[in-house]
C-alpha cells in the first residue's frame, strides 16, 4: 500500500519553462488536495479537489492549474514558473470515514527551484 | 481571521528529556485538531486528533491536550529519543462546507544525544 505518490521529488526549471507535478493515491478517497511549503510559513493550499471531476482554488492559486484526472490522480501545472514558486509542493489525500476522517495523507514532497 | 500559532519556533532538547508544545488557534466553527510530525525531508504524518469534547489523548510517548476554552492545545513528548527530531506541525480543521484546515507554522524539535 504505497499511500501518496508524488513525482518528481526534484525539479530545477527556468523562469518561463513549465511543468507539471504528478500525484497518486491507492487508498480509495475522493478529496485531494495541493499545498506549498515555505520556510516559517504554513502549509497553505493551492487548489484542492473534492471529488473526480470537481476542483477549486485555494489560498495561492495564481500561476497554477490542476488536473484531476481520475479518482486515484491529481496534477499541479505551472506554466510558466517564477522564482516566486520555488517552494516544496505537498499532495494530500483526505481519509474517508471513522477515526480517519478528515486526516490528510500526505506524499514525500516534490521540492522545486526556480532559476 | 483563522489563525493558528505555535510556539516555541524552535527547540533543542537532550535526550531522554521530556518536552512540551504549545498551539493557540482562532478558528471558527471549531471541528478538531491533529498534530502531526514532519520529518526532515518527508511529508507531514498525523500523530493524533483531538475533538471538541476531548481533553487528553496519549499516542505512544506523545501526549496531546486540548483546551476548547480558551483555544489551546499542547503536545507533550515523554523520553525524548533521536527519533523525535522533526517539525511538529498543529492543524486546526474547521466545520463548513468544504472542509478546511488551517496550519501552524510548526516547532523544529532537534533532540541531541
């Protein structure tokens, strides 16, 4: 059960260039969820997905898009990345019901340098 | 404005000391609140969730409080190992719609030998 899958773990781009962050989960949930982390800064929320089909913005999704794919994928594009989106990037995934739910599952992290 | 802060920012510890973590929050409405641990380089993992009727909650050597009065919660780390080393990030969730969390910043925990 590998959990959230997140590739790649690093990137270096140039300003301008664009790219697109893969995330998978096999645990079955529907909510998914993109976040960036910054030095002394909170997790905040890119845009998230509640369910195959749907997405929504979150607190910083300018510069970005999101594909959910499917149930199981969820993708973060930058399409033309500035130095402002080096960060690491976090997917989640949200569990279901019971003791989990509401607890997100998080991947390792895809860290991102934008020259 | 939801908020939520965490103090110490950081701290160091020796081990087989015991430790304690403070988050404050002004979230509303108020649905639970998990601590999770980060480890350097890895993403964040729950430890445990505290709701609004719960006071204690023990996971191992990590004890988590809350105190739904006055919007605090503590973690408390028991015997301190090498292990423990990482970022301890408190995450408020609040009721609506769509369901929200609000992050602290976390505590950097280094705990030397």
């Amino acid at each position: 059960n590998a959990g959230v899958t997140q590739t790649p773990k690093f990137q270096v781009l140039k300003t301008g260039q664009s790219m697109t962050l893969q995330c998978a989960q096999d645990m079955n949930h529907n909510s998914m969820y993109w976040y960036r982390q910054d030095p002394g800064m909170g997790l905040r929320l890119i845009y998230y997905s509640a369910s195959e089909g749907t997405t929504d913005k979150g607190e910083v999704p300018n510069g970005y898009n999101v594909s959910r794919l499917n149930k199981r994928e969820f993708s973060l594009r930058l399409e033309s990345a500035a130095p402002s989106q080096t960060s690491v990037y976090f997917c989640a995934s949200r569990g279901l019901a019971g003791a989990l739910s509401g607890e997100l599952f998080f991947g390792e992290g895809s860290r991102l340098t934008v020259l | 404005k939801n908020q939520v802060e965490q103090s110490p920012q950081s701290l160091i510890i020796l081990e087989g000391k015991n430790c304690t973590l403070q988050c404050n929050y002004t979230v509303s409405p108020f649905s639970n609140l998990r601590w999770y641990k980060q480890d350097t380089g890895r993403g964040p993992v729950s430890l445990t969730i505290m709701t609004f009727s719960e006071n204690t909650k023990s996971n191992g050597r990590y004890t988590a409080t809350l105190d739904a009065d006055t919007k605090q919660s503590s973690l408390h780390i028991t015997a301190s190992q090498l292990s423990d080393s990482a970022s301890y990030i408190c995450v408020v969730s609040a009721m609506g719609g769509t369901y929200k969390y609000i992050f602290g910043t976390g505590t950097r925990l280094k705990v030397l030998a």
